[in-house]
C-alpha cells in the first residue's frame, strides 16, 4: 500500500463508501452535543419521525450560554429567558433520545471539548463531530475531529454518517525548545499568523516535529483547537506515548483486554515516513515570542516586542484594507508599542486554554499578586466542573480570589458572551479564546488574543507585558 | 430543501474581505431553538446602530444608513457580491438561514470558507466561485438595480448585458441542488452500506461501542 498520512489511514478506516459524484460517506464515531446548535437537528428528527442511529454515540453537555456565577441555583440562575429554553430544549431532548447528557449541576458538566477528553469518551483514531468549530480541538488525540453545521448534525444523528470529499493534508512542523513563558498557544498563533485564516482551508493539519512530541496533551489540544482559525477542516497530532498515559484509565475509555487491543492499534496512528503531504509548512520554536493579537482576525497577532503594524507594510491589498478596519475598530495607532497597550478586562477561559495546566500557568504569575488598578473585571472560568474541583483542591482557587480575580464555574463564558459574561463597548479584554473577531466577546468589545500567561501577567501589570521577564 | 435551478435579481456588493459568521449572525441570536426568524438580525452589527438582540424587530432600531444594505439602491437583492474567504469563523448554520430569510438566493465570491459553503447547499443557497478578476469587475459594474442570471444547469453567471461569466461547482452538490435533495433521505438509501460497514468496524475497533446496551 502507497505511504499514508495520518488523516489517511483515519479516513481509510471509517469509509463507508465513495459515491460516483465525488463524495464520500464517512462513518462517525462519536457526536458532542450542546445546547445551541442541537435543538433543530433533534426538531428535525422529530418532524420527520426519524430515530438516532446509535444513541451511545452521543454525549451532551450544556456549555454555550451556561452562566458562570451562581451555578448552585442550577437551572434557576438562567435569567435569560430563551438561554433558558435551549438548556431545557437539551434537557429535554437527552432524556426523549435517551442520549447521555452531564447536565447543568453534574461535576462533569463543561465545555464539550474539555469534557470529552477528560472523561475519555475522546479516543484516538476515532472520528469526531460537533455543531461547534472547535471540535478540531480533539485532533490532539489523532482523533479526525470536525466542526459540522446544524444540518450535519441532524445527518449524523440520523445517519451516523457525513458525506464528505476528503481534505489535503498539510504538514506544519515545528522543531526545536520553547522559550519558558511561550506556550501552545503563542505557537498556534504564530502559525495561524504565517498561514493566514484561509491557509489552510480543504486541509487537514498534522501538527508535527520535535516540538510537537514534547507537549503535553493540554497543550496539543491548544494547538488543534484553533486549527480552524487557519482555515484547516481538522487539526491532529499522532499517537505517542503521551496520548496513550493521557487516555489510560479515564472513565470512558477501554480497560483490561481492550486496552491492550486498542494501543497496539493506536499506536499505528501516525504518518508513515514517506508519507507524501499536499502543503508544508516549518517553524522553529526558538524563534517564537509570546504573542498579542493586535487585529479583529487571529492573523492578526505580532510579538510582545512589537509595535502594532502599519496596515501601509503589508503588500497584499487585501490584508492593507483588512488591518486598517481593525486598527479603527481596536482603535489602536499604527506603531504602538505591543506592551503599551492597557486592558480594560481580563478573561481566563474558553475551550483552548481552560485546562488545568493553563490554570497552574496563570496561578504561577499571579501568586501573592493584585489586579492592576485599571482593571474592571477579571474572569477565570474553568473547562469543566472536575477542573474547577482540581484547581481548588490544589490551591488555585485562592490563588486567584486573593489576586483579586473572580472566580467562576464551568462554560464557555466570554469567549463567546451568550451568556451574561461580556465586554462593554470599547473595552479591550486580554482573553484566552480563540477568536477577536468584531463583537465576539461583546457589542463594540476588543479581543487581544493570548496564552493564559500572558493573560495573566497583563492582569497585574494592567497592560501587556512579556513573561518570560516574569517567571 | 427547495430546488435551485436558475435565478435572476439584483445585485448587493459587501467590499469587505473575511466577512465571518459572526458578523452575518451576532451570537446573542442564536439562542433560538427554532430555524427562522433570523433575517431580521443578518448583519445585525452593520445594519444597525444600536446593540440588537432576540425578540427585537427592525421598525425599533436604529438603522446605520452607511451600510451598503441599507442603501435605496440595494434594497430587495437577492444576489449577495462578497470577497474573498466568505462565512469564515463559527460553524453556524444559522449564518445561512439569516442570508437565505433576509432574501438572499445567491452568494458571489472568489472564495468560500469551508464549512459555511457546505452549509449553503444543505439549505439551497447558492454560494458562486468567480475568480477575482471577474468579482472585481462586478463590484465595478454594480450600482442601483443592478442584475444577474444564475444559471445552476449551465454554471454560468450572466449579466443583463449578456457577459458570461462559468463557473465550477461540484457535480453531486449540483444534483442536489437542482433537485432539492435531502441529504438524510439519500444516506439512508445507502443504510444496508453503512450496517455492514458498521458490524465490521464493532469487530476491529470493539472499544468504540464501550457504551452500547
Ligand atoms: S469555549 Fe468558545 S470556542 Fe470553545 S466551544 Fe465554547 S464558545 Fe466555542
């Protein structure tokens, strides 16, 4: 058989059938609900008296528009009304489907893509769906994990398939030692600022090098979070013993027997050597600074040492207009000093950095630290529930109460703001998520993308600073 | 889903490049269980001044009269004229219900982001790929009542002056679109495939059915 890459043999391995106008039929492993994107598909279900497919191969959890303070209150503490509608629309729908859901007051309840690796429903090589674009966050695991629209969702409900024609494969290869104090995240931003949003899109990404094979799970999930802010289908990263020691003895995944069976297969999980990729691209992880995105796109990002560019030097005209929009709506001047820029807010969260490693990085910059004083809020929310119990069983929760941080519970918060977590207008928010699109975390609001870190250090500063002075 | 097969109507042109998912639908609409009544908040934070949310209707904002929709000349089109990386960002489906309600049939663009184009024909909306070359000069032509044929059958763009402009377009989304196929109703067709597909995959891969009853 010719060389394959990873994202091959994954596909070759859930290929159901090829249908003569180009598309394939790809089984699917398993679908994360949550409560935003699966009401119409299971609407959908219902209108057309149509079963799921294989119920255990659903798992929910509400996350979306969750609020983050007051959880005892359960569903009593959603003040808005139609938030409050969808998380009952979930309820709902899990129990009429029979499909297993970590509802609101549950300790396992998160974000869908904390939840699933840390209770092991998220194994390698399987295939991954989610209405959500962040699913690519499962890749870590060589997991082909996918980001679907609401129709899709319904079709692998109904189905347990999606007809897809199959993706490029890119290689991005990063080889060589982070600095200490630059983390997963300045790395993803950094290849999201060579590759462009649309660099990658029609691929898949293989994260791979040195680099890659010495982070931990954590950080790979980081890195495949925001495979889609480059535009890619799916991010991954081949088994290796880290994935294997990550994966063993969670709840969901195998034991005994099946176990053995199951790593002697992953463990095939990985490109063979003359495996042929469509694209590369190389980095060397000496080279990278930690990173602030300055713009309304996650391309829009320059080291802490920077200034913020002029939209004059780049010689796309595309890029020209696109990075004079976000400097007026940033209302940042061209030239000005990355460390000069000063936060309004401060958010610790969201899918890509809400783990418990980001949070043992935030504690270890703000122990025995305040809030600057020109900082009107800053929000620390957990992935899930079980790693909010982690970081108060090991102290961190005082950590960042006695910083002055306030502290919440699990959901994705103001990485999106559909709940009541959000920016005012204009307010410029330091922020841990993955996007700084215009509006993402509030009416007017501005996003400047970073490691938690960095989140961290600019919290007590009250601007940005570089960490690597801080550690 | 409705058929497509050819449409004529006039034209709206959005210069911005990356346009995401989030500027079409802002996310505080999509708390709604349901699969309409999203047209009237497309665009939300262009097409109006002040802060929008669920519940709200158009007579009661205040419009943003610079925004390109809200100009005389462009209301009632149907043909939306964007740039490059188009319905970029979250996965949203319901970035195309809003488009598809506020009007629109067709999008033009030198590229679409992945998953927004595979939304649009799963709702029959027409996302077109012209090249940049020819998006250009269609912003340049286009003004108040400005109109287009979209051919599906033939792929072809034309104008009212009869330039001819193909295009490309996969050939079972095509199918799809000009019969207005569902696609659960076509995958389940296939169901003896995937049933045999799936007792194979139980037997190699046993512990991704660990929580079969
Ligand atoms: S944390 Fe943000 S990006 Fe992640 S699933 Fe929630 S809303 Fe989406």
């Amino acid at each position: 058989m010719a060389a394959r890459t990873l994202y091959d043999k994954i596909w070759d391995a859930h290929l159901v059938g090829a249908r003569k106008d180009g598309n394939s039929l790809i089984y699917i492993d398993l679908q994360l609900l949550h409560e935003v994107t699966s009401p119409q598909a299971f609407e959908g279900l219902t209108l057309n008296k149509r079963p799921l497919w294989r119920v255990d191969a659903n798992l929910a959890t509400p996350d979306h528009n969750v609020p983050t303070d007051q959880r005892e209150l359960g569903m009593a503490g959603i003040t808005d009304t139609i938030a409050l509608q969808q998380v009952t629309a979930l309820d709902d729908n899990c129990k009429s489907f029979g499909v297993e859901q970590f509802e609101i007051l549950d300790p396992r309840q998160g974000i869908v893509h904390v939840v699933g690796p840390e209770q092991g429903a998220t194994l390698p090589g399987m295939t991954i769906v989610c209405g959500d674009s962040h699913t690519s966050t499962h890749g870590a695991f060589a997991a082909l994990a996918q980001g679907v629209g609401t129709s899709e969702v319904e079709h692998v409900m109904a189905t347990q398939c999606l007809v897809q024609n199959k993706a490029k494969n890119y290689a991005v290869e990063v080889n060589g030692e982070l600095s200490p104090g630059v983390y997963a995240k300045d790395l993803i931003l950094a290849i999201i600022a060579r590759l462009g949003t649309a660099g990658a899109t029609g691929h898949t990404i293989e994260y791979r090098g040195s680099t890659i094979r010495a982070l931990s799970m954590e950080a790979r999930m980081t890195l495949c979070n925001m495979s889609i802010e480059a535009g890619a289908r799916a991010g991954l990263v081949a088994v290796d013993q880290t994935t294997l020691d990550y994966v063993k003895g969670r709840p969901f995944a195998p034991s005994g027997d099946q176990w053995e069976a199951a790593q002697t297969y992953w463990r095939t999980l990985v490109s063979d050597a003359d495996a042929i990729f469509d694209n590369t691209l190389q980095l060397r992880a000496e080279d990278i600074p930690p990173q602030v995105s300055w713009g309304t796109s996650p391309e829009q990002v320059a080291g802490i040492d920077e200034v913020v560019p002029d939209p004059g030097q780049f010689t796309d005209p595309v890029q020209v207009e696109s990075a004079g929009h976000a400097l007026k709506y940033m209302d940042l001047p061209a030239g000005k000093a990355i460390k000069d820029i000063y936060l309004d807010q401060i958010f610790i969260g969201s899918c890509t950095n809400a783990r418990i490693e980001d949070l043992r990085a935030v504690a270890a910059i703000v122990r025995g630290k305040k809030l600057a004083a020109n900082i009107k809020q800053a929000l620390i929310v957990p992935g899930s529930g079980l790693v909010k119990a982690q970081a108060e069983a090991e102290g961190l929760a005082q950590i960042f109460v006695d910083a002055g941080f306030s502290w919440r519970a699990a959901g994705c918060s103001m990485c999106l703001a559909m709940n009541p977590d959000k920016l005012g207008p204009k307010e410029h928010c330091a922020s841990t998520s993955n996007r700084n699109f215009e509006g993402r975390q509030g009416h007017a609001g501005r996003t400047h993308l970073v490691s938690p870190a960095m989140a961290a250090g600019a919290a007590i500063a009250g601007h940005f600073v570089d960490v690597r002075e801080w550690l | 889903m409705q058929a497509f097969t050819k449409h004529t109507g006039t034209v709206a042109p959005l210069e911005r490049v990356n346009v995401d998912t989030d500027q079409i639908i802002p996310k505080q609409f999509l708390k709604s269980i349901k699969r309409t009544g999203f047209g009237d908040y497309l665009f939300d934070g262009w097409r109006f001044v002040d802060e929008g949310d669920l519940g709200m209707t158009p007579n009661e904002r205040q419009l943003n009269h610079d925004f390109v929709l809200n100009q005389p000349a462009y209301q009632g089109a149907s043909i939306l004229l964007a740039r490059d990386n188009f319905g970029c960002g979250s996965s949203r489906e319901h970035a195309v219900w809003a488009l598809q309600e506020f009007g629109f049939c067709v999008v033009l663009a030198p590229s679409f982001a992945d998953i927004f184009y595979g939304n649009c024909f799963k709702n029959g909306l027409l996302p077109v790929v012209l090249n940049e070359r020819e998006i250009d000069q269609l912003f340049h032509d286009c003004g108040q009542g400005y109109s287009l044929t979209v051919d599906l059958e033939r792929q072809q763009v034309e104008t009212s002056a009869g330039a001819i402009f193909n295009f490309q377009i996969d050939q079972g989304l095509k199918e799809k679109m000009l019969k207005g196929l569902d696609d659960i109703s076509m995958t389940l067709a296939e169901r003896a495939l995937i049933e045999s597909f799936e007792a194979k995959h139980r037997q190699s891969q046993p512990w991704l059915f660990l929580r079969e009853e």
